[in-house]
C-alpha cells in the first residue's frame, strides 16, 4: 500500500502543513527540516499528487520557455540550461518555438497562459509586441538585448564584454577591427555608430571608434552570413587587422571565407566571437570568444521567476545583469 503524507510527516517529525510547504518549494523553510522531509519521503517512497497540489495553489508547476527557434546552436544551449534549472527547483519546463510565426507569443502568454505559471521570453527582438498588461502570468525576459518592456529580464554585461574584447585587441596589437553584425551593447535602433560602450572601450586601448566600419549581416546571423560578412569587409577595409563577430556562428563562418582567400588567422586577422560554442574549441584554428554564461542566465532567470510566483517581490519590473568571461583561444594550426 502506498504511503500517505501524514506517514512522511510522522517519518519527519513534523506537520501535515511543513511537508506541504516544502513540497511546495516555499521560502523561510530550515534546510534541516527540509532535509528530514526529503529523506522521509525517499525512505516511503511516497510521490506527491500533483493534481490536489494543483487545486490547492491553483498552480500547475509548469512553466513556458518561449523561443524564436531550437536549430540554432546558442539558443538550444540556453533552453536547455533554463529547463535544467527548472528542473532543479521542482518545476516542468514546456518550450514553445514561435518560428517567427505572428502572434505565436501572444497566443502562448494568452489563449495558452492557463497552462504555465510563469513563462521565460528569450531574445525577444525576434519576436513581435506583444500587450504584456494582458499576460496572465509574470514573464521573465532572458538577453533582451534592445527590446524594453516592463517585466524583469536577466541580460549579461555587454559593457564588461566590450571591455573585454578591447583589451584583447590591445594586448595582440590590433587597431583595425571591423565588426561583423550588430554592436550587441547598442541600446537604441541606430547601429551605424559603436555603441557608448564600445567607443569608451575602443579609446582605453588606442582605436578610433569613428572609424570601425560595421559590415551588415542582411538577416539571421549564422555562418552563411559570416562568411558572406567576412568578404564584405576585406572590401571595405583590405588592411583589417581583426573581426568582432555578434556571434560564435558568424565567427566561424567568417573563418571559412579568411582560410578559403589564404588569410593567415589569427597571425593576421584575429577572429572574436560570441556565445562559446563548442565549435569555435574545435575549429582550425579555434576562435576566442565571449561567455554570457548560460547556466548562470539561467539561475538568474529562474530566480526572478519563483520570486515573482511567491509573491514576495516589488511591483517595479527588475534586471539583473550577470558577467561574462573571454574565452582566449589563439592556437595557430594549418592556414594560421
């Protein structure tokens, strides 16, 4: 016969209400009354009703990860830290791909929303407006990038990544970047010009930001466009000393196009990406890169999330901004 959670309570020492609550995941629990609950229930092998629990909170303990699309490499490996940490507190992560489609977002924070607690809204620049006033459940953003609306949202440090990438350039020496795709530390629509950030982190190092041409990536940023963007630039600037690439993708797409024209990388042009996809470590050569830390995005995001579903947070929309690392690779193999 299977055990009963006044069984577990009896097992744990405590009450009907204290096994609830730390079934439930609620806050200001002593974590060895929660171990002593945890253990009685591995010991009884007792498994929760879902469906009671849920009539009690009136919740589902679901959550919605809302997505452009899954077929590019950082995006999978940003879900996939999201519904690992999920899974870590106790929540059911579903993903919904919008694929671009109109009013898939609104039709997921809507007609959908009844389904999901909360729901965690990635790179919405992608995706269309959306009436956040008449979303049902709090919505977190995870790297909005420009996109602004009133709801929390978790973003890396852009401003420590141009940083970073600038002194990189300082100490190889180089003074002729060009950049390849959008400046992802602009927080407004023109992006002809470096970003304030890239600019005062450009001057620290001795480049004249005015005169880092921007070479477009005319839609998505994968490696078809970096290699097309890579050509591009030895046009507009054939003494280019480096390529900042808006993502690991256009990086290594850029790379194929330097080998193929006999450009020795990184002797001559230095190639710096973003996101630390495992393909840039097995390149030849490998691509330095920025990490925005996706299980840190994550725990970040999640924490915005369970705070809001407890109710103990302010009203006002919250950011937090976690910090990146530059991933150096400069190893010279074949063509570099």
């Amino acid at each position: 016969m299977p055990a009963t959670m006044k069984e577990v309570a009896t097992r744990a020492g405590v009450s009907l209400k204290t096994v609830s609550r730390v079934v439930n995941r609620e806050p200001h629990i002593r974590p060895e009354t929660m171990a002593r609950v945890e253990a009685a229930i591995a010991e009884l092998g007792w498994i929760p009703n879902p469906s009671a629990r849920n009539l009690r909170t009136g919740r589902t303990g679901t959550i919605g990860i809302v997505v452009a699309e899954l077929r590019r490499p950082y995006l999978a490996m940003l879900v996939e830290a999201l519904v690992h940490e999920a899974e870590r507190l106790g929540l059911t992560a579903t993903v919904e791909p919008t694929h671009r489609r109109p009013g898939r977002v609104a039709e997921v924070l809507g007609e959908r929303g009844h389904l999901y607690d909360g729901v965690l809204l990635i790179d919405p620049e992608g995706l269309e407006p959306v009436a956040w006033d008449q979303a049902p459940q709090p919505v977190v953003v995870v790297q909005g990038g420009r996109w602004r609306a009133p709801v929390d949202r978790v973003d890396e440090d852009v401003v420590e990544a141009a940083g970073l990438v600038a002194r990189h350039l300082g100490v190889m020496g180089r003074v002729r970047p060009v950049l390849l795709g959008p400046d992802r530390a602009r927080s407004d629509p023109d992006q002809e010009s470096p970003s304030a950030a890239l600019r005062a982190a450009f001057s620290a190092v001795g480049i004249e930001a005015g005169a880092v041409p921007r070479v477009s990536l005319g839609g998505v940023g994968d490696r078809r466009a970096g290699a097309r963007a890579a050509a591009r630039a030895l046009e507009v600037r054939p003494d280019l000393d480096a390529l900042l690439c808006v993502n690991d993708e256009v990086a290594i797409g850029a790379l194929s196009c330097l080998v193929e024209r006999g450009v020795a990388v990184p002797d001559d042009v230095a190639i710096i990406g973003y996101d630390n996809l495992a393909d840039g470590q097995f390149s030849t050569p490998t691509i330095t890169t920025i990490d925005p830390s996706p299980a840190r995005l994550a725990r970040a995001a999640l924490e915005l999330l369970t705070d809001r579903l407890r109710g103990g947070s302010p009203a006002a929309a919250r950011q937090i901004t976690v910090p990146v690392t530059l991933v150096r690779r400069e190893s010279t193999m074949g063509m570099s």
